[in-house]
C-alpha cells in the first residue's frame, strides 16, 4: 500500500507543463485539488490508487488540452470532485421540490387541503360533524349517514391502512383474513363499517354505521390531523404503532399533535370527556416483534425525553427573558414522579391510553383484533390497559 502511494504521489504530478504554468503561479484550483490528492491518498486503497494513477496517464497522454484547460492538470481529482459536487446539487434540488410540492400540505388550508380532500368543509363542526353524514365529494358520491367517526393515524408504515381494510372488509368474526397489499398513503383513507350482527338489519337506517379516517403518517402531511382529533370531529382513536421498529416516529407524533396540542387538550376538557386511544402494536405476528408491554416502556421513554428537551427549552427562553418559544400551540405535559406515567397523564390532559397487540397472522382473539373491532365500533375499551 505504501509503494502505491509513493507511486501515486509521483506519477501524478504533471509530466508536462504548459508555458503560461512556467511563466506564473498555478492557478487556485490546481492548488486546491493538488492538496486534495495530496491529503487523500493515504486513506485510499491501493487498487483506487492504481486506478487514478492510470486514469491521469491517459488523460494527459491522449487528451491532454483536456487535462490542462478544464482539468488544471489534475484530472481525477476534478471529474471526482465534479460528480461529488453534482450528486449534492441533485439532492438538495430534489429536498427543496419535495418541500414544495403537494406532498407537504403546510401552505394549504381548508377546501384546499389534499390530505383531507372532501373530509375538509367549512363553517362549524370542521371536519362535517361527528354524528353526520359527509358532504358530496368532488367525485358526485354522497357518503353514507353514521353515527361516530373514529381516527386511525401513526407513524408511516405502521399497518394503518391494512388495519382499516380488515375493518371494512372482514366478513365475520373468526373468519380468516388475509390483509392486501398497501402502499405509503398520501391522503386520508376513509371506511364506513357496522357491527356483523347490524350489517343486514335495514330498520336501524344506517344509525349503527361508523366512519373511519386513516389519516397518512409522513411528518410532511400532518398539517390537518388536529382538526380531526377535536370533539366535535371524533369519538375515539386508534394509534398504531410497529412492533418491529423503534417507536421514535411515533412517540412524536403522539407528542407533538395529542399530548401537547393545547388546541386538542383544551376542547375535550371543554367537554368533560377523556379522549380513549387504542395503541396498537401492530405485525405481532413477524418475526422480532415485541410485545405491548415492551412497547409501552419504549413508548414512555421516548416520551420522556420529548418532555424533558421541551422542558429544556422552556427554561432557556424564561431565563434570556425570551417568553414561551415554544409557540401558543404547544402545551406542557407535566408528571407526578420521575417520569410519564402512561395509565394517569393527569387531570390537565384529558387522553387515556389503552395498549393491545395485533397481527394478521395470529388467531383474531389472541391477536387482538377483536379487540380492535370492539374498540373502534362499540367503544368498549380492552382489558389490558
């Protein structure tokens, strides 16, 4: 490797020389990419080394006003340094597009909303009311009447849209059922589905029907998801989370738009109401899954350390005389020893969690879906907190 690099270090230097080089100084680019020769080459491996050596041979023996005009004499390094410089320019291009495109939704509000798209309607009650039935979307389809409206939302890829398709599409109770294929959702998905045993019965006129909104997991698409967790928009939540991956994605999500949201906080404690979100751990079934109760440590502890940066924050701004920086949206989450306590938030935050775990491979029962069935469709809270 050292006879490489000795060998580099020589062959490369110019085996010919212009008369303007004789004449003056070289110019700050050949400086700059002697140096950076200079300085790489020993980290580089020998057969890169063989190789550039014989690249800059070739350039200065066949093509050398090439090597000379554009190249400063140094060719390697410039067409590396070239690409390396393009393939920067490439991804920032493609941040700042994807940034700006309709795939985020921060510049878009209300009938403007192409998350929401029809769910989106104007005046009071937001999100078409709890208890209504929807507005004509764009398309001429009039929604169905329904009682409630429960939000299934999480981090991206967490099983959102597999675990609304088994709610639309399960036929009965202990049928099997395999989830269909899904991709990364850029809008909201919505279903309608009734209990099995009111599906056929025509005299209840729809009163059983509940609507479901599953609500996209990109962080860029979260502008609209508080609007969907007031009151007068839902009745419950169910938060997925996958087992298989750690919970940092969603324990911000859930920290930032429900456990901190003043807005969501402050309107269901103007109902008198507790807002029940079923968390869950979905993919039980793949292969090293954790459990709930491991995710709920995992959860509590990424929560933890939100409340503590935020706490961090706060104090900084109150003592340089700065004032609340976190903004007038964002709300404290206080606890009463050491850290979050996930079964009693407090009286000053009006959301009660529940845990269960889930996959489309396990028995229904023991998988929980059932569990999840009984939850988005009747309320009835899981055993198991």
């Amino acid at each position: 490797a050292t006879a490489y690099r000795y060998q580099y270090r020589q062959h490369c230097r110019p085996s010919h020389t212009n008369s303007s080089t004789m004449s003056g100084p070289r110019p700050k680019a050949q400086v700059a990419l002697t140096a950076l020769r200079k300085s790489s080459a020993p980290y580089l491996p020998p057969p890169l080394l063989r190789f550039l050596h014989v690249a800059d041979t070739y350039l200065r023996l066949n093509h050398a006003s090439f090597a000379d005009d554009y190249c400063y004499d140094e060719p390697s390094m410039a067409i590396l340094s070239a690409l390396f410089l393009a393939y920067v320019v490439c991804r920032s291009i493609q941040g700042m597009w994807a940034s700006t495109t309709k795939r985020s939704t921060a510049h878009l509000t209300g009938d403007e909303d192409a998350v929401l798209g029809g769910l989106a309607v104007s005046g009071k009650g937001g999100i078409g009311g709890n208890k209504h039935g929807g507005d004509s979307t764009q398309g001429g389809y009039e929604p169905p009447p329904f009682q409630e409206t429960v939000v299934l939302c999480g981090a991206s890829n967490s099983g959102k849209t597999a675990l609304l398709h088994y709610l639309c599409n399960a036929k009965e109770e202990g049928t099997a059922w395999n989830p269909p294929m899904t991709v990364t959702s850029v809008v909201a998905n919505v279903g309608y589905v009734c209990p099995w045993e009111d599906a056929n019965d025509a005299s209840n006129g729809g009163n059983m029907t509940i609507r479901i909104v599953d609500y996209p997991g990109h962080p860029s698409l979260s502008s609209q998801l508080t609007s969907l967790l007031l009151p007068a928009a839902t009745s419950r939540l169910v938060f997925a989370l996958d087992a298989t991956q750690p919970v940092t994605a969603g324990a911000a999500l859930l920290y930032q738009y429900i456990l901190t949201h003043s807005q969501v906080r402050q309107s269901w404690v103007v109902e008198g109401k507790n807002l029940d979100i079923l968390v869950v751990c979905t993919k039980n079934d793949a292969k090293g899954a954790k459990n709930y109760k491991r995710m709920k440590i995992q959860l509590r502890n990424e929560l933890d350390k939100l409340r503590k940066v935020d706490l961090a924050i706060k104090e900084s701004s109150v003592s340089n005389g700065v004032g609340n920086a976190n903004g007038s949206s964002k709300a404290t989450l206080s606890v009463k020893g050491k850290t979050i306590d996930l079964d009693d938030l407090g009286p000053d935050v009006p959301v009660s969690l529940h845990f269960v775990e889930a996959g489309f491979g396990t028995d229904g029962a023991k998988g929980g879906l059932m569990a999840i069935r009984d939850f988005v469709l009747k309320g009835v809270l899981p055993n198991v907190k």
